[in-house]
C-alpha cells in the first residue's frame, strides 16, 4: 500500500515528459538503424533501466544528505577518487582514458562527479547564504569547482564540461 501511495504523489507529468521524449529518440533511433538493430536494442534495455532507477531513486529520502554533511563529502571524495583511477585503470580508447570498462559496460565516472558537485555545491550555498556578500564565500565553491573545469584538460575529453 506504501507504494501505491508513494506512486500516486510522483511528478507525473514531468515522468511522462521524460518517458515520451525518451520514447521518441528510439523512433529516431529505430528509423536510422537501416536494419542493423543492435543500437535499438541496448537503448530500450536502457530506457528500462532508467524508468525503474528513476522510480527507485523516487523512494531515496533526501533529508539524508541535508542532515550528513560528511555524507556528502565522503561522496564527492569517492567521485573525485574514481576521476583520478582513471589515469591508472581505464584503457585508452581514441587517445583518452574516459571510461571504466567492466565486462560489456562502460562506466563514465564523471557523469556522478556532477551529481556530487551540485550536492556539495547546494549543501555549502545552504549553510552560507547569509555570508554571500563577503568574496571568500564566493571564492571558495569555484575553487571546488575549478578541479571539475580542469577536468577534461587533463583527460582530453572536450564536451564533458
């Protein structure tokens, strides 16, 4: 019953928004695939995929990282972590080393260093939004997030920003 009443109190029309936006790249993907299906196929599993993450995430309570600031940073820590592996562990494809590669998926990592980063950066604008004023309190978050910007200098991949 908890469920049910928890999918009742979903942002409908922006799921369905997603969902037939998605639904409408497979056409496109379908109508230019010229019979080769592969690239349809693994899109609709992702689709899936992301239907049912995006209703799991829904059950996710937020108050969670609002309350555990140290939660946050052990994530944004644990992101810049993985950023960092791949320099040591990912292989180079066409000349940079961008992906993680386990068995038949590739994982991108930076994909959640930008989650972490809107967190930590919600978080710390939270916490310091009477102090806005003073330059420090400015100053500090592009500094966090300048290690994101100097990110695809050092890994080559340009359309990450």
């Amino acid at each position: 019953m908890r469920i049910i009443g928890h999918l009742k109190k979903l942002d409908w029309p922006l799921a369905l928004s997603v969902i037939s936006l998605s639904l409408i790249g497979l056409v496109f993907i379908h109508s230019s695939s010229g019979g080769d299906f592969l690239n349809f196929k693994k899109q609709v599993v992702f689709l899936s995929l992301g239907i049912f993450l995006m209703v799991l995430v829904s059950f996710f309570d937020y108050r969670i990282l609002r309350e555990n600031p140290y939660l946050i940073l052990f994530i944004y820590l644990l992101c810049v972590l993985a950023l960092i592996g791949l320099f040591f562990f990912a292989p180079e494809i066409r000349g940079t080393r961008s992906w993680y590669k386990l068995g038949p998926v590739s994982i991108d990592p930076i994909e959640f260093a930008k989650i972490a980063l809107i967190i930590i950066l919600a978080k710390y604008f939270s916490m310091r939004h009477v102090e806005m004023y003073r330059f420090w309190f400015v100053f500090f978050p592009d500094s966090i997030f300048s290690f994101r910007l100097s990110w695809p200098f050092c890994s080559q991949t340009w359309g990450r920003l």
